[in-house]
C-alpha cells in the first residue's frame, strides 16, 4: 500500500490550542492547522472538527482520500472505548465520550489516545526511541505528563491512569509549592512551566517565561540562579526514580520546555550520576525528543494509520 493511499489526518488537543495536520504514512505535509481550544463546555470537540476539516480544505481532499483521523487528546483516556474519563487541564470540558462524537461528525474512523502517550507512540515510531522497547516519555510543558511503555505496548494501568508521572512525590515538605491538583511536592508543582513561571515571579517580583527564567538563572542572575539549581537537583531526582523504578531502556523528555535548550536536561543527568545507585551512573539513558514540539501530532498520526489498518506506515 503506498504512502499516499495512507492519507491521515492527525490532531493534537492541548490547553491552548488544537493543532492538526495531514500525514502520508508518517510524513507531514502542508502547513499545520491552529485552532484555540474553547473555554465553553461541549466545544472542544467541535474545535477538533473545524481544524480536521480545515486540513481537508487546505489540501482540497476528497472524502475518500482520507482514510482516518487520529487525536491525542489530554486528561484521563480509555484508548478502547475513545472515551474520556477525565481532563482537568481542558476548561470546560467534563469528560464523556470522543472518539464516537467525533466519528459521527467526521464521517472518518477516529482513534483516540492520552496525548502523552500519543506523544510517545510518535517517538517510538519515529523519534528519539525508534531503536527500543521499554520507554518512559515525559512531556514537559505547561504541566508535566508521562508515558511508560514496555515491550513497545502502552501500560495502562487500572483506572487509565497510568504514566501519571507529574504527581509522583519529590518533596513532601516543599511549602507552597502546590500542584494544580491540590496538594504539594509534586513532579509538576516543581518542575513545570507555570512552577518556574511562579517561583521566578516570587524571586524577582516580575513576571517571566519559563525558558527565559531558566536562561538568566544559568547565567547566575539574581533570585534566580537558586532556581535553576533547584530544578536542577529536582530533575535529576525525579529521573533517578523513574530508572530506579521502571528501569526502561530510554527516557524522552518531550514538550514544549522539556525540548527548549532552556530547559536543563543535560545538567540534571551530570547530576544524576551522583545521585543514582551505580548502575544507572553507568547508563542514564536519557534523552531529549528528537520530534520537538511534533511528537504528539505525529503519534495522533500513528493512531489512525492503525485505525486505518496501514500498519506497515505506523
């Protein structure tokens, strides 16, 4: 089957916007489409339908030359049913099925899956984690999401939930640095875009970008520089328990930060191999997305290249 009887439409729903694309097999083409993802209950999926069909009107498709539609979609997911159980991060959104609505609507076979773990699939099959198996994908961007994968097969967990690696503990005593969840201490009261944006606010009594703090705090600023050395020695706890605890071949730290140069991949592994038992010194296995800010639309493509049955192009 040839890549262009492959035709999928990709989308990746995030808190700000909803972006989607045309894939032949694994290849983008064209421009990606941008849509804000609304505030108003029961929207968001109509901001996935306006962004598919702006895809097709981009590149003048016929219905039939688009074999399915794939979507990574935030929160809580049941991959099988294409129904979400929760998504905390979409205002106005109360979960409820996807997949099924989106189907209806479309005319087009719909997959649906986590967008982290639709961020992993995309660098398994065409990133960073192409030569194994065992993965952990953590997505760090606004929040901090997370992805495990053993034998190239998703865990799940029992409630879904599996992968949520922002809500592991890394300091049960930080005072005040509480997640969006309500309590403290954890992955992404610590070590996510609007924690650094928070405590660089609180340091210097002006509002920062995350990069743009992390940036200054490398260069010794003022008020910042103990930032920076503290997300720091919290990334590296946090990868010393993740190897300790799921031993994967490969770590990928993907999103939005996660990707910047900004953001302090490199140092947190130097720090690692103090912190770390001496076989994971050895091997720390982590490394940055090699699809950029692409891996959750490519893995939404990965979804409906299977959806499709074009199980060679995923």
């Amino acid at each position: 089957m040839s890549r262009a009887s492959c035709r999928v439409i990709g989308v990746d729903v995030g808190g700000s916007n909803v972006r989607a694309a045309l894939f032949e097999g694994l290849e983008r083409r064209g421009e990606v489409v941008v849509r804000p993802t609304p505030e108003r209950a029961g929207a968001v999926l109509d901001a996935v339908c306006d962004a598919v069909r702006a895809v097709v009107e981009l590149h003048a498709l016929a219905p039939a030359e688009v074999r399915a539609v794939g979507v990574g979609f935030p929160g809580v997911l049941d991959p099988v049913r294409g129904v979400s159980v929760q998504a905390g991060n979409l205002r106005g959104w109360r979960g409820g099925p996807v997949a099924g609505p989106l189907e209806a609507s479309l005319g087009w076979p719909v997959a649906v899956d986590n967008d982290v773990r639709a961020g992993a699939y995309g660098e398994l099959r065409a990133g960073a984690a192409m030569d194994v198996d065992d993965v952990v994908y953590v997505s760090i961007g606004t929040g901090v999401g997370g992805a495990v994968f053993v034998g190239g097969r998703p865990c799940l967990g029992s409630g879904f939930a599996a992968g949520e690696l922002g809500h592991m503990v890394l300091d049960a005593s930080a005072g005040g640095a509480a997640c969006r969840c309500g309590q403290t201490g954890h992955v992404e009261a610590l070590l996510s875009g609007y924690a650094i944006e928070a405590a660089a606010h609180a340091a210097t009594g002006r509002r920062w970008r995350a990069s743009e703090a992390l940036l200054a705090g490398r260069e010794g600023a003022p008020g910042l520089d103990e930032l920076y050395r503290s997300v720091v020695r919290y990334l590296a706890l946090f990868l010393a328990t993740v190897v300790a605890v799921l031993d994967p071949q490969r770590i990928v730290v993907g999103g939005g930060l996660g990707t910047h140069p900004a953001y302090p991949v490199e140092a947190a592994c130097n720090a690692l191999q103090r912190l770390a038992p001496a076989w994971v010194a050895r091997d720390a296995r982590v490394v940055r997305a090699r699809l950029g800010p692409w891996s959750g639309l490519t893995g939404a493509a990965v979804l409906a290249l299977r959806r499709a049955g074009c199980e060679q192009d995923a």
